[in-house]
C-alpha cells in the first residue's frame, strides 16, 4: 500500500511540475511532504484495527479507532470543500475584471503565474507560494471601481484621469479586506504600484517598506505588461522585457524578485500573450524610456 501511495505520487508530481512549469523534484518532494503525514497516520490506525479486532474486545475496539478516522476524512473534505470556494470566490473576482477591461482578459492570471514563478525561485513554501499567486490574480480587482471609459482610453491619460486611475489598490483592497484566507495578499493589492525609490503610489513608501509580497507582484504585473498588447501599447519580447526589469531594477523594483523572475523565465520559458484585438496602430515607447512615464504604465 505504502508503495502504491509513493507512486502515486511520484506521478502526480510529474505532472504538476509539467502542469505549473517547476523541476520535477521540487514538485514531488513537496507533494510526497504533503502526503507522507497523512499517509503515516492512516497506515497507522489501519494496523491498530487489525490488531484490535483480534483482541477479545473484538469489533468494539476496532470501531474505536474507525471513528477517528472517520471525523479526519470528514475533515479533510471539509478542507477540500473550503478551497474550492476560495477558488470560485476568487475566479468570480477575476472574472468581473476581465469583463470590464477586456483589454486586458488574461492579465490576471498570468501575473498570479509569474507572481507564482518568482515565489518558488526564492524558495518560498507552498502555502506562500499559492498566497502569492492569490496575490497577482487579484492584484487590479479594483479596477471594478475604476470607470470603464479610463480603462480603455488610447494614448496618455490626463492628470485628473491618472489620479482616478491610481485609486484603484485601494479600492481593491477594500474589496478584499475581508476575505481572511488571502493573507497577505492583501497587501499587495494595496501597494504593488509602490517604487524602491519612493515614487510610486498610493503612500510612497520606500525600499524594505514595501511588502514583500507587493514587491513581487509588481515585477509581475510589469512583465506580463510589457509582453501583452493592449490598447496603448504593443507586445514586446521577452528578453526585451527582461532587460527592461533589470534597467528599472533597484529603482522601481526589487532586484531580488527581478534576478529570480529572469531565472525562473531563463529555466522554465514564459508563453507572452496577446490581450487584445490587434486593430490600429499602437505606439511603442522609445527605448530608455522609464516605466512609469509611459503611456498607461499604471493602469
């Protein structure tokens, strides 16, 4: 049975790591973490059953340990159940956002994969990992308060139109304050528009200010920016891209997250996608010219 389980899970590793794009070891060491406990535990009491039952209690013993097990199963559905509605909570959000700024369909999730991307190349652990990706999916949800119009707009937002557009963490944060298992995902919706330097918005806050979390989210939601198309600018490549994170890297961004982004991009590859209809003519910024003065850098 033991065996069984071992490669069982052996193959559930491969194809998590072909499925999210991660060395195959990692994937199932972590998977084989996650499994061995319950695995043990299970082992465990099935082995007591077998022992009691030949006891001269017999049945009634044996059915002390069944209803223990019997409360941990119901339990751990009970655990599946809960994420499968984090699941729809956050699709529903998503979802929302996709259809006010159909510009940017798809965004989302690839700045939760990047997000996700550069949160293993530190090393952090899965439940980090799955709240960073929480993170990048829903890191412009308050868009919803935005006006579609500004949303949409072709060329350079006006000063006033740029103000409106820069509430949008914080309306997004509002919206998901209090949603208790995102964690501190929270966080970076609310500050993934903050620079090192102190320039970026809503508080300005400075270098280790910042929350780590946001700080990843923010090379993540650059880079699947520069690589999609959308209604002010056109797609750049990939190594473009990346050069353009590492030039911007210590003033905008947080070198550690960028260096781990140009790895993990480097080892697994990156798939750009184009988000949106390709009509007209866009404009396709000088290079040298900063991030943040481009036209629609933060929307």
């Amino acid at each position: 049975m033991l065996a069984f389980c071992l490669v069982l899970a052996l193959l559930d590793g491969g194809i998590l790591a072909v499925a999210e794009r991660v060395p195959v070891r990692r994937a199932w060491r972590g998977l084989v973490a996650r499994s061995l406990a319950p695995i043990a535990v299970h082992g465990l009491a099935g082995l007591m059953m077998a022992v009691l039952w030949r006891s001269p209690y017999g049945p009634v013993a044996a059915l002390l340990v069944l209803l223990p097990m019997c409360v941990s199963w119901w339990a751990f559905a009970q655990y599946h159940r809960e994420r499968a509605a984090h699941q729809a909570t956050i699709r529903a959000l998503v979802q929302a956002v996709d259809i006010k700024d159909g510009y940017t369909r798809g965004h989302s999730e690839r700045v939760g994969q990047a997000s996700m991307m550069i949160a293993r190349e530190l090393g952090m652990d899965d439940e980090r990992v799955e709240v960073l990706r929480f993170a990048g999916i829903l890191h412009d949800v308050g868009k919803l308060g935005v006006p579609t119009r500004l949303l949409r707009k072709d060329g350079p937002l006006t000063p006033e139109e740029r103000r409106v557009i820069e509430l949008h963490p914080e309306y997004g944060h509002e919206m998901v304050r209090g949603i208790g298992f995102l964690g501190e995902a929270r966080a970076a919706v609310l500050h993934h528009h903050e620079r090192l330097d102190g320039t970026g918005y809503p508080y300005g806050l400075v270098g280790s200010q910042i929350p780590e979390s946001a700080r990843v989210v923010a090379v993540a939601d650059a880079f699947d920016a520069m690589t999609s198309t959308r209604s002010y600018s056109r797609a750049r490549p990939v190594e473009v891209a990346l050069a353009e994170l590492k030039r911007c890297s210590g003033s905008q961004f947080d070198p550690v997250m960028v260096a781990a982004l140009v790895e993990a991009v480097g080892r697994v590859g990156w798939r750009p996608a184009v988000t949106a209809d390709d009509v007209g003519p866009s404009r396709i910024p000088p290079p040298g010219t900063p991030l943040s003065s481009r036209p629609g850098a933060h929307r």
